[in-house]
C-alpha cells in the first residue's frame, strides 16, 4: 500500500488523502464523551457505582450519536451542505465503538461472569431489547466498509442498511424501558428522531422543503413527542393524563425555561431548522434558454 492510500485512512483525510476540516472536527467531537468519561472516572466523580453509571453514559452517547447519523441525510437536504455525507460513516461507526464499550462495561460490572450476565439477559425483557439493537448494529458496521458494498451490490447494501431504522427505534425502546419513570432522555431522543423521520416522509412524498412544511413538521412532531411523553407517565404512574399534559405548559404559566419539556425542544430544534434553511437556501437557478434550431436560410446568411 503506497503513503497514499494510506493517508486515506485517517479519519481526518477524505478518500483521496487529503486532510478536511470537517472530518477532523467531527473526529474529535466523538471523542469528547469518552475523554470526559474517563477523567471523570480518574476524578472519582461517577458516583458511587462508577461502573453502572459508565455503562449509562456509553449507552447514552450511542443513541445520542445515532441520532446524529441519521440527521446526515435530512441535514444535508435541507441545508444544501452536501459534504456532510462525508462524515455519516464516521458518526455511525463511533456510535458502535460507544455501544460495544456500553456492552463492555456492563460485563466488567458484573465482573464477567458469563454465567450471570446471559441470565441476566434472557429474564429481563430491556436488556433482550438492547443486545437485538446492538446485534443488527454491528452488523451494519462490519458491512459499511466499500469492499462489502463491492460484495453485496449496491441494492442489497442499501436494504441492509435501511434496518438502521428499526435498530435505533430499538435502541430508544431498550433506553426507556431502562429507564424506568423518569424517561426525559428517551423521549427527547425519540422526539427528535421522529422528527428526523418526518423529514424523509417529506422527501418520500416530494412536498418542498420550504420554511412552511418545515415549521408546520416541528410543531407536529413536537406535539406527538408531548402526548408520547404524556402516553408514558399516565400508564407508568397512574396519573391523570390531562394533568400531565397540562405541564408542558408550565413555561408559558411561570416563564421557568428549565420548566422545558422534550416536546418543546423537539418543536424548537425543528423550528431553529427551518429558519437556517431560509438562510442556506440557494439561489433558484436560471432558466436555460433552449437553443433555437438554425434552418438552412439562416445558415446561408438568408
């Protein structure tokens, strides 16, 4: 292998070698949560189950950064930045290496012992959930190299990845289930990755992406998100749903911003979106004027 094909291989260089700044920004930004994850660990300030609460943090970063990677597309349509799709690899390869480490950990608390860690698996239903989703992702990351898009052909790769769907809606199932009451980070992920999915309904349908289908999309999908949340407490504690639903209207009634429901951030990000498309939209471009045919009297100087 020449110095340069191999220079092609850092995560920082694009395909033929050359360093970008957008590769090199994102390659960093993936390493933060585990930078802090481990100072963290070296401080003495994971509580007092440092390894439970590693497990956590990695297997939030994984669903956090798969959401990410499935904005790539949406992003990348809506914004006209198509060097986006030159990270979506990376993101979706860091947000195996963050549920591999997940799973990891995980072992390590229970100081792998093999025999409790499957009983532990099978009996309880969330953690069945969570090895199926991080199952099928590694799966797609052994798969996501160009020799195997070589090997399987470009319509077989593509339907093997759509499974990216179901296996991040597993993932999120796995995370509130996990959970248990309080499921703030869930629904948020799940709101914004509903959103996401609106988005590629849009693009499905062929319905512009405009700043009206955009914002109306936000306020619908943050909407959802509210009685999603709303759906979860009432059938988890028992509560008037009504009652529930009536707080996500307490930062309106006292003003409080920390009194933020995901709905409402899932309807603010939307929104936040629509209005950055206003301002990355390209310039509509000219028509081409049809060259008019030259009939032999014109071509004879008549």
């Amino acid at each position: 292998m020449t110095l340069a094909a191999a220079a092609s291989y850092w995560p920082w260089n694009d395909r033929k070698g050359r360093f970008d700044r957008l590769r090199a920004a994102c390659f960093m930004l993936v390493l933060v949560p585990a930078a802090i994850l481990v100072f963290q660990a070296f401080a003495h300030q994971l509580g007092s189950k440092p390894w439970t609460q590693a497990v956590h943090d990695t297997g939030t970063w994984a669903l956090r950064i798969l959401v990410i990677t499935l904005a790539v597309t949406p992003l990348r349509r809506i914004l006209d930045w198509n060097a986006l799709i030159g990270i979506r690899r990376m993101l979706g390869l860091s947000a195996l290496a963050y549920a591999l480490a997940h799973l990891s950990l995980y072992c390590i608390d229970l100081a792998f012992n093999w025999g409790l860690i499957l009983s532990e698996i099978v009996k309880r239903f969330y953690l069945v959930v969570g090895i199926t989703a991080l199952t099928g992702l590694v799966a797609l990351g052994v798969t996501s190299t160009d020799g195997m898009i070589r090997r399987l052909g470009a319509a077989r790769w593509q339907l093997l990845h759509r499974l990216v769907y179901l296996i991040a809606m597993l993932g999120l199932f796995h995370f509130a289930l996990q959970a248990k009451i309080d499921v703030t980070q869930p629904v948020l992920l799940a709101g914004l990755f509903a959103l996401l999915m609106a988005y590629r309904g849009l693009n499905r349908f062929k319905i512009s992406l405009g700043f009206p289908s955009l914002a109306l999309t936000a306020l619908g999908v943050g909407l959802a998100t509210a009685l999603a949340e709303t759906a979860w407490y009432a059938f988890a504690t028992g509560a008037s749903a009504w009652l529930i639903f009536q707080a996500n209207a307490d930062i309106v009634v006292y003003q409080d911003w920390t009194a933020l429901r995901p709905g409402h951030w899932v309807a603010l990000a939307g929104l936040a979106l629509a209005l950055v498309h206003l301002w990355r939209k390209p310039a509509a471009k000219p028509a081409r004027r049809e060259r008019r045919p030259i009939v032999a009297s014109e071509a004879a100087g008549g």
